[in-house]
C-alpha cells in the first residue's frame, strides 16, 4: 500500500528534477527566451503526436475535457509570456520567487476545494521554504522602485496561471474513463505554441534558429521539459494531493540554481547554499510531517 502512495511523488518530483534543467537548456540557445519558450511548446508538441500515433491514442474524446485542454494550454502560454514580462522589471531571481508563489495557490485549493488535510509542520514549511528561495537570489528588498512593484505584480499573476494551469490540468487527467497520457497534453502543447507563436508574430522578435547548436538545445527542451517531465508530472498529479504538489515542485527553481552553478560558473557564496539546503529541508518537512 505505502508503495502505491509513493509511486506519484517520486513520478513528480522526478518530474521537478527534469524540467530544472529548462534554465540550462534555455541558456544555451542563441535565441531570445520568448522565443525558446514557443519551440518548446511546439517542439514538445511534435514529441506528443508521435506519441499519440505509436499509442494509438487519436480517438474520440470528450469536448468539455478538448475545451480545458485549450483552455489549459493559453493559460500555460500566459504563464510564460508574463513570467518573461516579470523578468524585464525584476530580473529573473525574484521573478522566479514570484513566480512559485504557487505553492500557496495550490495548498488554499487544496484545502477549500478538494478538502485535503495539512498539519502545523506543512503550514511551517511554506514559508521556510519561501526564505530558502530569498537566501539562494539575494533579493535586496530595501530599494524597490515603480517598476519593481509592477514586476512584482507580473510574478504574482505567473503564480495564479502557473496554479490554474496545474489545477485544470489535474481536473482533465483525473477523468479516468477519459484519460490519455500523451493526447491531452498534445492539445495543451498547440494551444500554447499557436498563442505563443501569435505573441512572437506580433512583436520584433523572430523565429529564426541562428546555428544547429541552438536547434539542438531547443530540440532537448522540447523533449525533457514540455513531453518526458510534463507526462511524468501531469500522470502523478490526480495522485497527489494539490498542496504536496505546489511543494514538490519548488524543487524546480532550487536545482535550477544548482546548475546555474555548475554549468555556467554563477557566483554564489554560503547563503545561496545555505538557501538550498533551506528549502530542500522546507520540501521534506512538508511532505513527512504528520497531518
């Protein structure tokens, strides 16, 4: 029995861990990161109808779970665009700060909506958590300007797409006379490349990959950020409860940091590790502390 309840949380947080490497893969490319953004989506869309093709899964579904797939897809769109308007005014430490502000989104969803129960220790953890992330980015909170609260503002409207994103998500995958791995997703994958590709028409922006290495990094976003970890993620998150889930996937911009290290020589001094031990002690109280 403990095995079936841990099988989901290892699936997400596998999922977590593969999609940190999204930085990585976005910083390699010569392209700008809206741009990456959009050859994700379309080239993890590509992934997906193969999949779909391989599993046989192009059949008839029901539109209402068609229509949360659209619905679902715009929203991720949304998600990134703004997120990137956020970077602009902020910079990208505490646009990602603002950004996993779902983590409270999804533990009040879970919560009020599916009735889940969360202890004193879990409550505890969100904000020590959220103090891992500040220790990691160095955020200098004393000089805040106009510009910085409207990027703030953008940060915390990522975290309510990023959650409602992940919440319909949810709702379709939980529909199990319905379900289908790969398709859903696929539809979620077009919807997001059709209005992220309409956002890069419409601006200065181009769609041009300048080099092989650039098509090579995009190609390995597409792959491991938006099919492999996305499957993972989207097939563990009827499983889990909301609350965990927003938890779990703050192990996202955590490791992200650590590559940023690794990779590309960031220099970081004990707060940012301390930040990382943080909330990494933050994600494991949360999920072992008794309800």
């Amino acid at each position: 029995m403990r095995l079936k309840i841990l099988q989901p949380v290892t699936a997400l947080t596998l999922g977590a861990v593969i999609i940190s490497f999204s930085s990585v893969f976005v910083r390699a490319a010569h392209v700008p990161s809206s741009v990456s953004a959009f050859y994700r989506v379309a080239f993890g869309a590509v992934f997906l109808v193969l999949a779909c093709i391989l599993k046989k899964e192009f059949k008839p579904r029901r539109l209402k779970n068609n229509l949360l797939a659209v619905l679902c897809g715009i929203v991720f769109g949304l998600d990134l665009w703004v997120w990137h308007l956020s970077i602009l005014y902020v910079g990208p430490g505490l646009a990602t700060i603002l950004s996993n502000c779902q983590v409270f989104v999804l533990t009040l969803a879970g919560v009020f909506l599916f009735k889940e129960k969360i202890g004193w220790v879990f409550v505890l953890s969100l904000p020590m958590a959220f103090l891992g992330l500040f220790l990691i980015v160095g955020v200098d909170m004393g000089h805040l300007t106009r510009d910085h609260l409207i990027g703030i503002g953008f940060g915390l409207t990522t975290a309510l797409f990023y959650s409602i994103f992940l919440l319909v998500l949810r709702q379709i995958q939980s529909d199990r006379n319905d379900f289908s791995l790969f398709y859903y997703l696929m539809v979620v994958s077009v919807a997001s490349a059709l209005f992220l590709g309409g956002k890069i028409y419409m601006s200065t922006d181009s769609f041009a990959i300048p080099d092989v290495i650039t098509l090579v990094w995009l190609i390995c976003l597409g792959l491991f950020s938006q099919t492999i970890a996305w499957v993972m993620i989207s097939n563990a998150l009827p499983k889990v409860n909301a609350s965990f889930a927003g938890l779990i996937l703050l192990l996202q911009p955590t490791l992200s940091f650590v590559w940023d290290v690794i990779f590309f020589d960031r220099i970081t001094g004990p707060a940012g590790w301390a930040g990382v031990v943080v909330v990494l002690s933050a994600i494991y109280f949360g999920m072992t502390g008794k309800k």
